[in-house]
C-alpha cells in the first residue's frame, strides 16, 4: 500500500517519478493519429488450451482468428517469493502475472500491483496511459474485482481482497489467508479492490461483481456502487443498457453478481471423470450453458467498449480485454467450458481486428497470463497392449470433435477439487502493428514497455 510507486524488482520495471509522467503526457499527445492498445488476456490461455480449442471449433486443420495474426512470440512467466530479494519460483497465479503485464515488474503470488515483500504500489499502464491523457478500459468475464482486471488499476497485497467487508480474516476453503488491513482507509491506505476501481479514472469496466459494489464502502453511508456514480460513472446491468449506455458518461456495466456465467457446458454438465484400470469412459459433446443465455457475451462488452473508448477521442486509448473462464473451467476440469470462453476470446478479437481496420494505428496484442492444467493425451496409447492394464492418472474428458474425432483431455496437476495452474511459457500474438516492436522471445514483464512504448508513454 505504500505510495512510493518506482521500484526495480528484478531489472525489468521502470523508474517513474511524477516529472517522468508529466514528459510522456507531452510526448503522446504530440502524437498526429489516435493510438490504441487493445491487449486481450485468455487467462490459462496456453497452447494445450489453444490447440484443444482449435481441434473442436475449426477441426485439426483449420485456423482459428487466434492463428491468421502474423505475429507470434513466446512468452517466459516471471514469478518471485514475496519478500525483498525473493527467488524465482516457477508457477505463478494471474495476480502475479496482471501485475507483470500492468507494471512491467514480477512480483509475488497473489499480489495487485504491488512489491514482493516491500508492498509498495506499481503504476500501472492503466494510471499511466490517463495522465497522459488516453482514455482506459477493462472488460472481463470474471467479476471487475477478480486479479486480472483488478491488476490494471488497483493496489493491493492480497487479490481476494474485492470489497469493504473483504478486508480482513479472508477465508477460502477454511484455510486462513491473511488480511488487506494496511489498505483499510482508516489505515491510510485506498480501500479494497471495488473501492480503487470506483474512485479510478477509468473510463469503461465491464463484467461481473455486482455484489462486491453493493457492500457499504468504508467511512462512507453509501454503497461502493454508489461511490463510482459520485465519480462520474453511468451503471448499468443488462445488455440493453450497455448498448444505449450513454456516451458522454464513463462506463460501469456489472452483469452478474461474481464471474459471468460460461457460454458452453459438457453433455448434461458433465466434466472429466477418473479412468479406472478397466473401465472406459463415454465420450460426449459439447452443449450451450443455460445459465449464459440472458448475458452479454464478450464480444458484445468489447464492442461497447471500443465505442465508447473511441468516441471523440483524438489521443487514443488502452483497453484489457480478459476471457477469464479458460482458467477457471479448466480448474474445474471442464473442457468444454473452457472451449466455449476460447470461443469468446475469438469473436472480441473479431471485433477488435475490424476496429483496426478503420483506426489504423491499433497495436492489438494477444496472450494468456500463465499455463493451466489441460493436456491434450492419446486414448489408449502405445501402452495399452502391456499385459498389466494401463490408465492416465487424474482425470480424462472424451469430447466428440463436430469433425467426428474424440478428443481426449486428461487434468492431473492436484487430487484436490480443483486443477493447479502450470508454469510453461505463453503465447504472445499480435497484428502486424507489432512489427518490429514484439521479439520471438520475452519475458512477460516486457509486454508493459511493448505498450508503453507504442503509445509514447
Ligand atoms: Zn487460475
């Protein structure tokens, strides 16, 4: 929660002071043609997801939107302890890799934008970006509050953080995992997750959360929902208000009361199941969630945003787009629902390629934030005729293809109730305005000076 912003944790971040602010305010907006960052984080998003993705939505040899961007690197996780001087360790959460993306420094598990250890704030592209005038967004499946998005435009030591009453004891699952008090306001700090993001200068938050803005914020008779209207925001909460949102206003659009629901299911809901030594296990198809039909998709949010970002805007603006729900089916050892967020993820970046057909002058980026539990294994395999019977461990998902292959997806990173992350490098896509400006390799932290740079902050 500390206010001293400018810290090199590992070599990677920069050094701003207030003055270094004010000259990239001057710089960008000597710039002649609107400039726009659209970065688009499939969270879990690697290449077991992707490639599992594209085998069911456009068969083993078509291409998805994902594979015609000309632009493709690799992208090296950073991860350290959470102290001063921490080591490396070598699975991060999406907190850890929001803040490198957001702030150019890796940073520790769990952390919003802040300093392994030191807890110091890290300005953000996001808060960078404003005070040089672009207009910002974040548009998410998950809740607003939820470690992605949170990441681009909070401060905060722990990401379960999200509201007023959320500050202190927090409990997941019965284990006991600390407290936000030092950002209490009465401790003078700035509040929890829904307070930062309703005070922000952003200009457009789309997503779920609903219930994290409906909380008393602290000091205050009124409601963190509340608080962001006293900051200027329109709220709205069904696809039509978004759409006939007004413009002049800036945008706060809660659709759900947590994480939007997904868009597909497995057959009857059903997910991986444990393959026995003897038994087989049915395939299945993938089918449309219920609960999803009444929600704005992804792309619908993204179209509001870029409108409303673009509207009488000379300088330009950056925008994070996030399909969430990769990550957290793929814990839930449901591939088809992780297909589903994937197909989102595809139809915004339709609709932010068209956009960069008309604003020429758009950098669209696309990656993932860490690996997730997915693999895509044989049924059967080299192995089965031994005479001992042979079986993946974990948990296996036989998914009919519409191309009329079967698809076996195993999950085997945790005997838990959910799947663990993995810690493999990331795919790192752009259109061709990352010409010249994206190596083959990076170290994820570097995507905060790719869109630094591009937009002369
Ligand atoms: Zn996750």
């Amino acid at each position: 929660m500390r206010k001293a912003i400018h810290t090199i944790v590992f070599g990677l971040g920069l050094i701003l002071t207030g003055q270094a602010i004010a000259q990239v305010s001057e710089k960008a907006q000597a710039a002649s043609e609107p400039r726009q960052v659209i970065l688009i984080i499939g969270d879990g998003m690697d290449d077991q997801q992707i490639t599992i993705a594209r085998n069911y939505l456009v068969g083993a040899t078509g291409r998805l939107q994902l594979d015609q961007l000309p632009l493709r690197a690799t992208s090296q996780v950073l991860t350290i302890e959470d102290k001063v001087g921490g080591k490396l360790v070598y699975v991060a959460d999406s907190a850890n890799t929001a803040t490198s993306m957001a702030t150019g420094v890796v940073t520790s598990p769990g952390r919003i934008a802040t300093t392994a250890g030191s807890d110091e704030d890290i300005i953000t592209i996001v808060e960078l970006a404003e005070a040089a005038g672009y207009k910002t967004g974040i548009v998410t499946t998950a809740s607003v509050t939820d470690a992605t998005p949170a990441a681009f435009a909070a401060h905060i030591n722990f990401r379960l953080c999200e509201s007023p009453d959320l500050m202190s004891d927090i409990n997941l699952w019965g284990l006991q995992l600390g407290n936000c008090q030092p950002d209490l306001k009465r401790n003078g700090g700035k509040g929890s997750i829904s307070e930062q993001l309703a005070a922000s200068g952003l200009d457009v938050i789309l997503g779920g959360g609903r219930k994290y803005f409906a909380a008393r914020a602290e000091n205050s008779e009124r409601s963190v929902r509340q608080l962001a209207e006293d900051n200027g925001f329109g709220y709205v909460n069904t696809l039509a208000g978004m759409q006939s949102a007004r413009h002049e206003r800036r945008l706060l659009g809660l659709f759900s009361s947590g994480k939007m629901p997904v868009a597909w299911r497995g057959e009857d809901g059903r997910v991986a199941e444990v393959l026995d030594k003897n038994s087989t296990i049915p395939t299945m198809r993938c089918e449309p969630n219920p609960k999803f039909a009444s929600s704005p998709t992804l792309k619908q949010m993204t179209d509001s945003a870029l409108s409303h970002l673009s509207r009488d805007n000379p300088l330009g603006f950056f925008l994070m787009i996030e399909s969430a729900s990769i990550d957290k089916q793929s814990h839930k050892r449901n591939p088809c629902g992780s297909i589903g967020e994937l197909q989102q993820l595809e139809e915004a970046l339709q609709s932010a390629m068209a956009f960069a057909q008309t604003h020429p002058r758009t950098l669209i980026l696309v990656t993932a934030d860490h690996g997730q539990a997915a693999q895509l294994i044989p049924y059967g395999g080299i192995f089965s005729s031994e005479s001992e019977p042979v079986r993946s461990p974990g948990k296996v998902a036989r998914i009919i293809t519409p191309e009329g292959g079967i698809l076996t997806v195993n999950y085997a990173t945790s005997t838990s109730s959910d799947e663990e992350h993995t810690g493999v490098s990331i795919p790192l896509l752009s259109n061709a305005e990352g010409m010249g400006l994206i190596p083959a390799f990076v170290q994820q932290p570097q995507i905060f000076d790719i869109s630094r740079k591009y937009l002369g902050l």
